[in-house]
C-alpha cells in the first residue's frame, strides 16, 4: 500500500491506499480509490481505516453568516475554506501566466529596490522608515529602475510588493500589493498597448481553461471573460470626458478619472478599454508629451470591464534630458535624489515605454470578488494590520 497527496488520486483508481493531505481535516484515510462522477473532485475513496493525526478545538468559524472584520480578524483560518482556496488559486494561475507569457517575449525578469531614496512619482504618499539615520520609503513601484536596467537587458519586468499610503477604503484599495512592471526599449506608445492587450488576453483565457473549477465554484459568470480578446476598445481622455459628462457625471476636462467614472465607462464597452492621452499636467513627471498635442500624455490606462476599475497604467517615457530637466522643475522634485535617473538620458538615451499590473486587482475582476482584499492572503488596509 503506498502512501499519496489527496490531489494525485487519479493515479490510483483501483488501488487501495492512504490518503494524507488538508482535504481530510488532519486525517489520514485508508482505503479504495474508485471514480465518482458525483463527487466534488470527481473520485471517491471507500474508507477502511481512519487515523487520527490531531484532536482540534471547537472551530471559531461555523457554517453561518460571519461579518466581514470577524472573518478577516481570523484571515489565518478562513482561508482553509473552499472559496478563499479557489481565490488563491486562481492568483497563482494568473502569476504564472504573466510570467509565462513575458518569458515567452523574451523579457529578463529583475529585482527592484523595496527601499528607495525618494517617490518613483513625487506624491506623498509614502511609508516612511529610518536608514540608520537617513529617510527612505518603502517603494512604490519599479520603475525608474526599470529603466536603467532595459538600456542593458532591454525588455525587463520585475514582480514583487510595492506600498502606496493612500489612506482610502475603497474596494479597489490596499496599502500593500503586488505589482508587475515591465519596461522595453525602442518602444513607442502604441507597440506598448498593442503588448498590453495580448498580455492580458493571454491571462485571462488562461484562466478560464486552468481555473475553470474554482470559476465555477465561486459562481462567476464568464460571459465577459470571454470577450476579452485583442484589439482591445481604445478612446481618448477627452472623448471619455465628453462621454462621462453625457452619462450624467459632473467631471470637467482637467480632472482624473474617479472609480465611478470608470465603472460608468466600462458599462459601455464589451472588452477592457484603454483611456489615452491624459492632461499631461495630471500625470507623473516622467510621461512624454504628444508630440502633435504638447498638452497631453503618451499614456493610457486599461480599465477592466462590469466596473473592476483600472488594472493597468503606462506610457511612452521622456527620453530628452531638456525636457525632463524642466518636468521636474514644474513639479518642483528635488533633484539630487534623481540624478542617477538623470544620468540615463545624459549618456545614451533612447525610446522607451512601460507599464505596471496590479495583481490584485487583476484577480479580483477574474475572480468576480466584491472587494480587492480577498485577493491577497493577508490584506494590509487603511485600519488592518493583523494578522
């Protein structure tokens, strides 16, 4: 009789064995294996012995309705249950499928500073810590580093936690996240979007096909999954403004877009949309002009559909040294801490463009959850910092 992992039984039909893993709640279980059409797992095992391996106590979480600070105060056992494993799993699938597809691409996968000098986009929110004696911040993207490493490897990503200390308790919000940013050399605006719409093509169908059961079991409707498919919809900031203002929203051209307004756009759209060319006086530093509209942006940012929000953010970068020089004039950044970002126009520039992947945010649209906290294991919010 041999011993095995309760997800490799279908290996063993026929065979009596012993079943060891989490599915038994701590038990291990002997006996046949036989196919069970009805069976959650599609297998069934005719039990000859059990063993106990652990006497638990009394389960702090019962078959009712919990409330939502209960559940994540007790986060380290809620997610034993079937649809925070089915959550987790699909993030795994998506991760992976990011991975596969830029390794596919020829991307170099790099490590970026968690500890930074200064703000990769000059706002303030920070954390802020002690670097024996000197002031650093927990960073809040890649980026900029990035972009020194693609003038040497030239398409690069990284893919690790980033910190924004946005004090905000939106759906769409957490103060600790996993982000992916990817950044190519000698490409424009358009070739960048062109790359993003395939990425994301290829996680989501991905997922559809290797995360079809935990789909199902968390009753998620794919129906506009299943559109998600390259070209994507692409329009304009003004013609979004125009768009909005005849929906009945109040914003004016000038402003951001708000997590209304972008669940109002996306209810107009079949697919992911991009909104481009943004007020380039609202966007960060480093975005390079139109050059046939000065005023705005070469960036764009991809707005998942049934109101999931943004999930991605990019644009072509400045590769003139003069005109970033007076960027940070006009958004009055000090210049010391950026002088080695300086140096990468100083002594060889080139064309270049970049994104960056909120993984939570992509698992909660794939996934079909009500709030961006359930896609992380252990969520760090505005008041949660346990477990």
């Amino acid at each position: 009789m041999q011993c095995i992992d309760v997800r490799k039984v279908d290996k063993f039909v026929g065979k009596t064995v012993c079943l060891q893993g989490w599915a038994y709640n701590f038990r291990s279980s002997t006996g046949t294996v036989k196919k069970e059409p009805r069976s959650p797992s599609g297998y069934e095992l005719t039990v000859s012995d059990i063993s106990v391996v652990y006497r638990a106590e009394a389960y702090p979480i019962a078959k009712k309705e919990h409330g939502t600070e209960f559940l994540f105060d007790h986060r380290h056992l809620w997610v034993r249950s079937s649809r925070q494993a089915a959550v987790l799993r699909i993030r795994d699938q998506v991760i992976w499928s990011l991975r596969s597809f830029l390794r596919e691409r020829g991307f170099t996968l790099t490590d970026t500073p968690i500890l930074t000098p200064t703000s990769c986009e000059g706002t303030t929110t920070l954390f802020e810590t002690d670097y024996f004696g000197e002031k650093a911040y927990l960073a809040q993207s890649g980026q900029l580093y990035l972009e020194a490493l693609a003038a040497s490897l030239g398409k690069v990503y990284d893919f690790g936690p980033t910190f924004r200390a946005e004090k905000s308790k939106t759906r769409r919000h957490l103060m600790e996240f996993w982000m992916l940013d990817a950044e190519v050399a000698f490409m424009h605006h358009d070739e960048s979007l062109e790359l993003q719409e395939a990425l994301i093509e290829r996680v989501v169908q991905d997922a559809l096909t290797q995360s079809a059961k935990e789909l199902t079991l968390l009753e998620r409707d794919v129906v506009h999954l299943k559109n998600v498919h390259a070209p994507f919809h692409r329009i304009t900031y003004d013609d979004a403004v125009s768009l909005l203002k005849e929906k009945g929203s109040d914003i004016t051209l000038g402003q951001d877009l708000g997590a209304d307004d972008e669940t109002k756009l996306s209810e107009e759209f079949d697919r992911p949309v991009f909104i481009t060319h943004y007020p380039a006086a609202i966007k960060a530093f480093y975005m390079k002009p139109d050059p046939m509209n000065p005023t705005r942006a070469l960036c764009a940012d991809l707005i998942a559909t049934e109101g999931y929000g943004e999930i991605i953010g990019g644009s072509e970068r400045i590769d003139d040294l003069a005109l970033l020089e007076r960027r940070f004039k006009e958004h009055k950044l000090p210049r010391k801490p950026f002088e080695w970002y300086l140096d990468l126009r100083r002594y060889g520039s080139f064309p270049h463009s970049g994104f960056g992947i909120g993984l939570e945010r992509v698992v909660t649209w794939i996934a079909g959850l009500p709030h961006v906290r359930e896609a992380i294991p252990f969520p760090r919010l505005l008041n949660r910092l346990q477990p």
